[in-house]
C-alpha cells in the first residue's frame, strides 16, 4: 500500500491513480525494469540540499543530477546530495530510498526536470520497496507546484 500520507492525498483530491506491485528492488533502473517503465517515465526522487536546506529533485531515471546546474538554475549557492541521516526522519511513512515525489507533503520544495515535464504520465515510488504509482503528468504538477528547472543530464 502506497504511503498512508500519499494515498489520503491522492483520494482527497480525487486524482485517478495506478498502483503498481513489483518485486522488492533497490535503485530506479532496477524498479523501472521490475515493473516494465520505461527510464523516461519513472521519476526518481533525489534528495539534496540547496544552501543546507532539503528539497526533492525529481527527474527520470534515465538521468543523473548535474548539481551544478541545479545550484543555478535554482539560485542557489550550492546544491549537493543529502544523506539519508539527513533526511529519514522527515519520511517516517516511507521505506528509505523510496520517497514519492510529493515534498508539498514533506515540508520541502519540488523541483522537477524540464524533461520529466513532457511524459502525460508518470510512474514514482509510493513510499515503499514494492510499490509504484502512475499518475498523469498534469495532476501531479496541479497538487505538487514543483518549480520545473533543467538539471538532468543523460546516464
């Protein structure tokens, strides 16, 4: 079952959603393969920290963080990878590494690549090992308002 936060806010704004099981697997490429997504339309949920401060960098899985562009692009003075000491006690309904890409719900800012923004649907974790969901592109940017920034750079 996706997150107990995630789901309720889902129902309550009542957006159409997928659930999607797959076996237990570890990293975007392996959960993407898993469940047959393709690397363009699995969002990945990547944790940084802009001037010290958390926020979610969501792009597909086909990409990699370019952190100096996201610094940037965002205006920030510095971006870089957050630990997960850092960041596992805001998510205490997720399974570590599984975070869905709501910071909205997580008290932090979403920023999204430019090109996760041309999917009409996306596939993300639902807050656990085993578990995704498929939603369309414009409802998640209607509930999540992320700021949308070029950041991902190809694997």
């Amino acid at each position: 079952m996706p997150s107990r936060k995630l789901k309720a806010f889902l129902d309550e704004q009542h957006v159409k959603y997928v659930s999607i099981q797959h076996s237990r697997a570890y990293t975007a490429s392996e959960i993407a393969a898993s469940a047959h997504v393709s690397g363009r339309e699995f969002a990945k949920t990547v944790i940084v920290k802009l001037e010290g401060e958390l926020a979610m960098a969501v792009l597909p899985s086909s990409h990699k963080v370019d952190f100096d562009l996201l610094g940037e692009t965002a205006g920030a003075q510095g971006a870089e990878l957050a630990t997960e000491a850092e960041f596992r006690e805001r998510f205490p309904d997720c399974d570590v590494g599984a975070m869905p890409p709501f910071g909205n719900l997580y008290g932090m800012d979403t920023y999204v690549a430019e090109a996760l923004t041309e999917n009409a649907e996306i596939v993300f974790n639902a807050g656990t090992l085993t578990e995704l969901i498929r939603m369309r592109y414009a409802d998640f940017a209607r509930l999540v308002n992320p700021v949308v920034l070029r950041f991902a750079a190809r694997v």
